[in-house]
C-alpha cells in the first residue's frame, strides 16, 4: 500500500492510474513507478512524496461509516493481552475493520484474525479495507457471534459490542488455555455485568482499566497538555481463562 | 515457556527439573510431561496447572535489576507507530529486556529487534532474559549506541535513555522512510529538547502523549477507580521521518 | 441581585424595567414587586421564575471581554489556602472580576479584596460588574501591582499574571505571616520559574497542582466521563509566607 | 488558635502551657506571650514560630477517628454552589467536623452551619474540634437527619452520608429557592440512585463531578506529575432547588 503526501502532509491512496489533485495531475505511469521516498512532481510543480502507508496511514484514508477504536485503546489491548506475531485472535464487531487491521498487522502470516459483524454493510466495507491494505490473515465473516464461534485455540478474543457478556459462555471453550478475553465498552453499566458474568464463568483476573490520553503542547509560548481533549472513549475489560 | 501456577494464582517458571514448594514437590518427570492446561500435584497434593506463558508472565518472573516500562505505555508506542509482524526495531537502553521482548513477540522471525545496551551487567540479563523466552528475532548489543546504529532500514527506533536527543541525529538515517522514532522520558525537560531535536533533523509529527491509567475495581460494596494509583511513568514523544 | 429563569432553565439579569423576551414582556411593576421563588408571566402567559443571582449566576450573565478562571480553580484555591470570612485578599490582574467575585463572596463585609487590573478597560468593565452584584468590599484599582503594593498584612496574594513572579518580592512583605501567594499559570515553563522565585524569596511549602476535571454523565443509555472535556485549564502554585 | 512551627515545619497546637518537645521545652509565660510572627526558643535553643493556624492547619493537628473530605473537594464545592458569607449550610454526616469547619470559615458569624451526625463519639470529637479553633457558628447536632431537618432557608445542603438519597425529599424543603444540594460519595452506584432521586422530587441541574489531582514535582532533576498520586477520592453531586 503506498500513499501520496503532499507539501503540507496531507495523504492520499495512490491508485495505480492517474492523480488529480487541485495543486495538478501526475501521470499513471510515475504513479505506478514510484516507490517509498521518492518525489512526484504534478504537470504544475507542485510536489508529491511516495509512502508506504502503515497501518494508522491507512486506517485514516479508508472508509468508514462508524466509528474506530483509538490507537491508545487497541495499543493496550495488544500489550496487556501479550499476543504477537503468530497468535489467533477473535473480533467482534467488525464494524469498518481497523481492529482487526491492527490485530492482524501484529499476528502476521503465521496468525489469524476471524472477525465477525452481523450487519452485511459493514462486512462488506470491512472486507474491502482488508483486501485494500493487503492482509490476507484476516478473515471477515458476516456471522453473529452469538450463533457460535467456529474457531477454537484462540489467543485472545477482543468484543466491541453493545452486549459483550453474551459472548462470554462461547469464548471461554473458544480461547486457548491462558487466552484472553478483552472487551470494549463505553458504559459503566457494560463493564459492571461483564465482571459479573466473567467471574460466573469462571474466567479470572477480571480487572477493567480506562486509559485518559493527553497530549503536551510544546510550543514557542510554552509548554502545557492541550486544552482540548477527549474526555471518555471506552473501558476495557480484560479476563483470561486459566 | 511454561509455567506453573498454584491455586491463589501465583506463577512459577517450570525449568525441567524437580520442582520444591511449600507445598510440596513436583518430581522432574511431571514437569517435563507437563502440558498447557495439565494440572500436576505435589506428593502432598496440592495443584499446580500448567501454563504457557505470555509475555507478560514472563515478564514478571524474569530477572531484573531495574524498573521496566508498563504494558500501557509499551502498547500504546506499538499501536501508533504501527509496528507489526515483520518489522524491524531499534531499542536503546536495554535494560532487563522487558521492551525488546515485547518488541520481539510482535515483530516475530521475519521481523528483529536490535537492542542497545551500555551497561554489560545489564546486557547480559537481558541475554538471558530473551534466551529463557526462547527468542532468536531480538539481538542484545552491549555497546553504546551513540557510538553509531549498524543497522539500516529501520521501523521503529524506540529510546529509553536519559539524553535521547544525542541519537536523534543518526536515528534519521538509519530509518525508512515513514518510519518512527519514539522517546520514553519521565521529566518534561527531556521532552523540551526532544522537541527541539527533532525539529532541527527535519522529523515530522512531533508529538507528545502521556497516559494517565485507571483501574476500576467492581466489588459487592460498590464500583469506583482504585484509590491508589501510579501518578506519571513517562511521556512518549513520537516523530516519524517522511 | 435579582435573575428571570424561563421554562428552560435559561436566565437574565432583572433589571428594575420591562422585561422583553421572545415569549412576550413582564410590566416594569411586575418586575419590582418580584421576590425570589416568584413566578412572573409575560402578557403571553409564559412564566419566568425570580432567583437571587448567587456568584456563579451573576458571572454567567456579566459583562466580560476576557476568559475567566473556572470555579474548580478558584475553589481550590479557596480551600487550600484557607481564606475565609473576614480576610483580606489581594487578586491581579482583575480581568472581568470573577475571581475577586468570588474572593468578595467569600470574605463578606468585614473582610476585603483588592483587585489590581493595569488595563483601564477591564478594570471598567470590573467595576460595573462589582458593582452591579452589590459587593462593597471588593475594590478595583486600575494600577500596575509592580509599582507597588499598597496593603499589608494580608492573607492571600492571587496573581493571574503572564509574569507572576516579578511580584514575588513586594508580595512577601504584604502578607501576613502565615499567609499565602498563589498563582495561576497556563505553561509550564511560568510554573517552574515560579518555583526558583518563591524559593530565592524565602517562601515555603512551594507546590503545584492542576485539577482535571471529569463530568460523569448519567443518563437512560448508561453512565460514563463526559466523551467531551477541557484537557487542561492552568497549573495552580502555591506557597506560603512562614 | 495559635501554633508553634519547627525548624523542620512540623506544627504543633500551642496550648497555654509549657510545651515540651524532644528539642527541650519552653516556658509557660513565653507561650502565653507569643505572638503570630514571634520566635520562641526551648531551654535548648531550638526555635519555634508562632503561627495563627488557619483553617487547614488546625485540621491536620485536630483529633479524628475517621477520614476527610480533602481541600480539593472542598474547594469544588464552596465555588460550584457559590456560597459564601452569610450563607446558611446543613452539613451530615459531620464526621471529625473538618468539612463544617471550612464551611464555618466562609460563611462567617453572619452565617451558620448545622452539622448533623449519628454518632455520639464522632459529635463529641467534633464539638471539641469546632470550639478549639473558636468557631462559633457551628452547631453539631448528635442527630439523624433522617428524623427531620429543624432548620429552613438554607443555601447549601452537603450530605457526606452512605445513602445521601433518603434525605433528598427533607432537603427539598429545607433549601431555599436556588439553593444547592451537594453529596460526596465514593461509588459510582450511589451517584446513579442520586441522579434518579434528584430527579424524582424535581431538582434541577443534576451534575457529578470528579476532580483528579496531579501534583507537580520541580526539583533539580526535573519537573514531572508525581509518581505517587490518589487515584480517587469521591464523585461530588450537584443538584439545585429552583
């Protein structure tokens, strides 16, 4: 997947055909010569810089009609769960496919995702984005996890649904022994029937953590966290089956 | 990696060879059978289940002689970066090992982790530390790094030193193209030539993140964020070479 | 200080004249007679509730060409100093008066504040605003607090000043043994000069916080932190004169 | 109430009696003598400062069998609900009496404060408290505020209480018109049975707050938030009777 990036680091999919810009065009065949570094000039000058995009470069560019995890949520996710290159990892909801991107940028070849979404729109943007960033470990299945999970052995199974604790019973023989439950959950209420049902279920170390990002201005008039800031994304709650 | 876990949940690493508690001994022979999942008894017949360990069991059980980076922190530098299966890592200071590891399990055989470490004493645990996990991908070097970077091509150069700026310079030539540096740094001075460093080397996307965590405890009396909290571990300062 | 609430909860200064609203107007007489609890209707037949404007009220309501600083702020400020009914405060600058609202509100008749404003047009628009909620003991002076300052024996010096510590010296001899400056400050870098002045002058228990501040919303689809927020308002420096 | 202050900043209650330390003592007349800003010396030669205690001051020496609400908690709500001197304050449960003394402090002679608390103990070691620094607008009533509120025209009610909820139809009628009612509690679950009974008998403005305090470390090694913080002290609630 490569990129375009103009002169004030905005981005672009770099099609193999000719890009239109408002700064002017470039031609299909520098398009489709251009590799990562190399500068693209268009027909008025103005300069283009070859990328290869990495996963948050894509995600951005792609389509999408919901929401996304932020890359603070899924970074703990990966951390704390410990899964990595070669792991298998169940994902529910799809929704546009960003988690299951980072999740299956991290598990490589040798892993798998398995990401279900019930709603038919959003697999099929799902599978699009997938095929368009190049993955081919992560497989999108327009299934409701409910009706039962088909894989088994699993590392970790990440839930990003409105009702995550009725997944619990079909996770627990669908995770590996030492696998990871994790789940994403905007509302109290959510994360407080999760403890009830992990623990019902026997799942242990049950903990819930938020994570408040705040990023620093450093600037020429000083130093000092951004006064704008996101208040609230989600909770994650994490439970392994040992 | 495998170890084993008695009925309150504390972790031991099983080396192969007779296993001494207080409560009681586990004969060589059953440790070596032992299997993810089997639980094993003691001749007093306490149980003890075997697992495979994660990064992070091993983490906690591994040698160390300093403090490490969190989970919270090594993840979120994971998912903003993008690092995955596959690529490749520099890491200065080692340390006792905890971030190349995690490092190590995310970029998998194709990928490698080239880890610099001043301090031979430290150099050498963290030997062990990889060895004992059983990793071929992460390279401990004993060497300063401002002594010049060997390698080339690089993903992601993550420094966890005291004067990070001193690197800042030979890290962008070392680096791919979209690729990253990351900085851990617990003061926010550290942060203030970081910025300045960076600038002056032409890297792009100079940012600075700190993550304040949260754990949320749900008990019978009621839910609430711990009262005890960590306070600050370090700022991440982020800038990608484009 | 009277207000008008309308059926939303929005409100207005009464003033002792007709009242005009899109929902019809109240008679001039209505107006007068109108004690807290009240219920007074337009010739519409709308009703608008009488309230004694307490300080925030009458602060959301006033004149003010400058941000002010945040009840969060100037409660701590209050509560960890100790000021309280009767003492005698210094506040620069003045800004719209907000502060020295509340500082006013708080020490009552017997206690004072003194607000130094440099700019003739705030320092205007404070008077009016003092005025206008009826505290005498709060007085305006449109002065430099570095040419000087006139009071003595005071128990608290608030500077919300781009440059705090040029005061610090003139500040130790005004305040009471025992008595407090504290400072608000959006950057770092004013925070950290801050505490090389308040030392060098001999000022003890030098100390700074910031207060986020975290609205849980509680509603019918669940409870959760407000998903909007302010990042960061200003550091809060206090040190005492012992 | 006067204090003595060490070389190290360590205070102690100044009684009119001679005042032995492990540094000698000093002489029942000097004590008597002292003056705020005088420095008395022990037969030994080691100085202390006399000191007028402020509010917090006496807080930290007073006697307490339970814990209490911090300044920052404090601070919220005096500036949130406006008050100030003059104003009328219910306070339950009074616990060691360190709220009722920060209200007593700001609302003056003028004002009043009825603190009601169930147990006997803790209104005997709140009475001794409250006469010891002098406050004469007080009242601790040994009294569950269950049984009837006997006071009427209030401006702020304050209910640090394990179920706030049961009093919230009394409270109603006790407050003024724009009057506030203000809880502290530790679970996000007695929050939620707030909102709901707040809502039931028609108070408006319904919001909960949390205030996370970071303190900011300057020292010659560099400025960062504190490693050690307080990760949660109590949701405040805020409600008003209009």
């Amino acid at each position: 997947m490569r990129i375009l990036m103009d002169e004030k680091g905005r981005k672009y999919i770099a099609h193999n055909e000719e890009f239109h810009t408002n700064f002017g065009f470039i031609k299909k065949e520098d398009i489709e010569k251009g590799m990562p570094g190399d500068v693209l000039k268009t027909h008025l000058g103005h300069k283009f810089k070859v990328l290869k995009a990495n996963i948050n470069d894509y995600i951005d560019l792609m389509e999408r009609k919901c929401s996304i995890i932020l890359p603070k949520d899924i970074g703990i996710i990966i951390a704390t769960t410990g899964i990595g290159c070669g792991d298998k990892i169940i994902d529910a909801g799809t929704g546009a496919g960003a988690t299951a991107l980072h999740f299956g940028n991290v598990v490589g070849e040798k892993g798998a995702v398995y990401s279900y979404e019930i709603r038919k729109d959003f697999a099929e943007i799902a599978k699009r984005n997938i095929e368009g960033f190049g993955l081919e470990n992560v497989h999108i299945k327009c299934k409701n996890i409910l009706d039962g999970i088909d894989e088994e052995n699993i590392d970790l199974i990440f839930l990003d649904l409105p009702k995550p604790w009725d997944v619990i019973e079909n996770a627990r023989s669908a995770l590996k022994v030492g696998g990871y439950i994790a789940t994403y959950t905007p509302y109290i209420e959510q994360m407080q029937i999760l403890h009830k049902v992990l623990k019902k279920y026997e799942f242990t170390n049950v903990k819930t953590i938020e994570c408040i990002l705040r990023e620093i201005e450093v600037k020429n008039k000083g130093t000092r966290p951004k006064t704008r800031a996101v208040g609230h994304t989600g909770y994650l709650t994490f439970a392994r089956n040992l």
